[in-house]
C-alpha cells in the first residue's frame, strides 16, 4: 500500500467497521466470472456495479439502464448492478464505508471536490481524459460539460453525464407593464430589482431552503471580474473574502436578498418556483432542468406567452464573455482503477457512444455534442436553447458549493442566508469566512 493510499485509508477508517455491514454491496469483483447456471456451456456471469447517486426515475438512471439491457444482448452473463441512493449524504457514508473497507464499485459517483481528490491521489480513479481520448470520445463532449469536472488541477477523473445551463427567468408582462428593459448588467439587475418593489411587485423568488440558489448571487460578481479564480483561490486558503473580489460578492449579496420575497430562508424550492409561475414574483433563478415547467403548454393560463429568460449580467470590468455563465454538468461518474480494465471500460465506451441517442430522446440536453433530425419532436423552448448551448464559450461558473470544503460550505451556507436577510454586514460575512478558510485550509 502506498504512502498515499494509506492516508486516504487511515482517513476513512471510522467507516472501516460498518464496512462488513455492507459487504454485499461492494466492488462487483468478488462478483466476476461466477457459473449462474451450473452448466458447463452457461454464459459466465460477468456483473457490473455502479453505485449512484443519482434519482432512481431519473433519465440518466433510465437511459443508462436502456443502454445496459442493449451491451447484455451482445454480452451473453453481463449484468448492470446499479444500486441508487439518491439520499446525498446516505449515499456519501456509503461510498465512504466501501472505499475504506476496500470494496469500491466498479463506478461511482462524485463531484470533483476534496474527497475525489483524495481518490485520486490514492490512484483509485481512471484518468478520464486519457481513456476518452483513446477512445476517440473527448471531442464529442461539450468543453464544458467536461471543465465542470476537472479537479482544481485541471486533470479530468469524472465524466458528465448531464449539461444544463442555469438562467434568470422574467415575467415579461411584469417588465412591460413597469417599462422596464432586460438588465445587461448586475448594476443594471439591482436596478431592476428597485423598480419592481417601488412598484409593489416581488422582484426575485429563491429558494432559501436549500441556500445554493442564494449562494449562486454571492459567485455572479466574481465570477464576471475573476471567472473561475477567485472561488479556487478562496477554497485553497489563497485569497480571502475580504479582497476587493470577495467583498464585491458580499456587497451585491447584501443588496440583491433586499430583492427576495418576504420569508424566502423558509421559502422551500417548489414554493419559490409556484410565486413566478403564479405571477406574484417577476424573476426567478433556475437552469434549464426546469424547461418542462416553463413550455408553453405547461404554463398557467395568465403565465403563456409571457415568460422569457436571460444569462448572467455583466460588469463593466468582465473578464468572461457574455456567453459565458451558470452551468453544469451535474454529479460526475468516476471509474474504479482496479477492475477498469476489460468488461467496465467496454461498457462504459459502449454507454458514451450510444448515450446521445437515447438521452435526448428523453427531452435532455446530453454533454455529448448531438444533432436534432426531427424538431417536431422537441418543444420550441427545447430547440432554442439547444442552440444556446451550442454558442456557449468554453467554462461554466463553477457553483462555489462544489468547490469548498465541507467545513467551509456549511458556514459559507449559514452566513450567505444571514447576509441576505440583513442580519449581518458585508463585513462580518467576510470576517467570519476568512476564519473559516483560514482554519480548515490549515495544513492543507
């Protein structure tokens, strides 16, 4: 065992004793080439195991499970086990639990954060970019559905499996009736959002139940004046909240939650959404998951024809382009370096191939590049931002949640809530991050 190896062991090894609890659920390897049927002349099964943590009904799960039963028609014993916790920190303990009792599965899921990392230094992940590009696959995804996946170091050990954009909705008979224009900058966002309320009219719906969305108006300045690093330089202990970067954050987060409904820190995501669809709110923050809700068919009757969305505002000091905003490509799926080579690796060349095909015909943007033969298929709003993201630049802003550690983010999520709601001043909120960093980066 490694010097590296045995860090990222010692590490997890509280999980080491509920391990054997969970022996059933580990690597597929203990699994592989067993005689199901006790016929000499029965295929060997060959089982497969991918634990996810995606949703059980979700069209990934779906796609992937429909592209399983295909590779088995041609793999005579190959068996898909894909076990889903969708339940994200259930799903994280037993990830944990079997990597430190030395049975990872085949595939799993992760985002790029501090402990994918460890994985990799631990040598327990494939490099993605190399097997893609021996595959003759790395060109087929959209640059940034694979940037969303990179490690701070640019290395590439998770793939996407989903691409979404996030944009602010608007109400347009709200902005007509108040003369108001689409803002073009986050100055121009706050005067908006001014108007609105002069007016009597609730500018911003968020869900401040689950913070991200609140957290998303914290990373909008930096990211237009930083792109991308400012908020890695903030996850590593090498810049401070307090910079003039962080303190823009803080400033515009301290103005824009002015704007947010009354109660919006006990407002849960479905309220939030329903206040914009019910025309009690006039923007609404949400990426392109949402398209089903925002169709024209699916609109209330007062809400047709008049919704629309614009990206992210800019400043007059950007340094990222105007097609460059909120993205992602969700949860990445990793592969286990010890059992990679042969059954996983064909399936999962045979998953990224035919992926497309099956996914977008489930109305879901792929982050493998595709074409649409048959608009007809596919709504208006579907079509227009398809071609969206085929102008898209080349990096996402990277959610900071995904970026900080875990420690930092829970104090990063109670400070943003208090910030917003006026019960602390920019500056505090930059004190008590700078402390949070600055402990839990120490050593590191």
């Amino acid at each position: 065992m490694t010097k590296k190896m045995s860090k990222v062991f010692t590490g997890l090894a509280v999980f080491s004793l509920a391990g054997a609890a969970l022996a059933g659920c580990g690597s597929s390897s203990d699994n592989k080439n067993t005689d199901t049927a006790g016929s000499p002349n029965a295929p060997k099964e060959q089982t497969v195991t991918w634990l996810s943590a995606r949703p059980e009904n979700g069209a990934i799960v779906q796609t992937v499970k429909e592209l399983a039963d295909q590779f088995a028609a041609d793999h005579p014993g190959f068996k898909l086990d894909l076990q889903v916790t969708a339940d994200r920190p259930s799903y994280l303990t037993k990830l944990r639990t079997l990597v430190a009792s030395g049975q990872m599965p085949d595939f799993i899921d992760s985002d790029a954060d501090p402990f994918a990392q460890e994985l990799v230094s631990a040598g327990l992940l494939v490099d993605m970019e190399k097997f893609l590009k021996d595959e003759g696959l790395y060109d087929k995804f959209y640059e940034p559905a694979l940037k969303y996946q990179e490690l701070p170091d640019g290395s590439l050990y998770l793939l996407p499996m989903e691409y979404h954009m996030e944009m602010t909705w608007y109400n347009k008979k709200i902005f007509a009736d108040n003369n108001l224009e689409v803002p073009k900058t986050l100055d121009d966002l706050l005067a908006v959002s001014k108007a609105l309320e002069d007016k009597g009219v609730t500018p911003i719906a968020v869900d401040g139940v689950d913070v991200w969305p609140v957290l998303r108006y914290a990373a909008m300045y930096p990211f237009r004046t930083t792109g991308n690093q400012f908020i890695r330089d903030l996850s590593q202990g090498k810049a401070k909240m307090s910079d003039e970067a962080g303190m823009q954050a803080a400033n515009f987060s301290s103005e824009i939650g002015k704007y947010f409904q009354e109660g919006f820190a006990t407002t849960d995501y479905t309220t939030a959404k329903n206040l914009f669809l019910n025309g009690q709110a006039a923007m609404y923050n949400m990426g392109t998951w949402e398209i089903p809700s925002f169709v024209e068919e699916s609109l209330p009757e007062g809400l047709k024809g008049n919704v629309d969305y614009f990206y992210l505002p800019t400043t007059s000091n950007a340094v990222t382009p105007d097609n460059e905003f909120f993205g992602n490509s969700g949860i990445g799926l990793g592969a286990s370096a010890a059992t990679f080579d042969g059954l996983p690796k064909e399936f999962l060349s045979y998953v990224l191939k035919n992926y497309s095909d099956v996914y977008v015909a489930k109305q879901q943007m792929s982050p493998l590049k595709f074409t649409i033969d048959d608009e007809s298929k596919f709504s208006a709003l579907f079509l227009r931002i398809k071609q969206d993201m085929d102008n898209y630049g080349s990096e996402f802003a990277k959610p900071w949640d995904t970026l900080l550690d875990p420690n930092t983010n829970s104090v990063m999520s109670d400070l943003i809530t208090k910030l917003t709601m006026g019960f602390i001043t920019p500056e505090d909120f930059a004190k008590q991050i700078d402390a949070a960093i600055a402990k839990n980066t120490a050593g590191k």
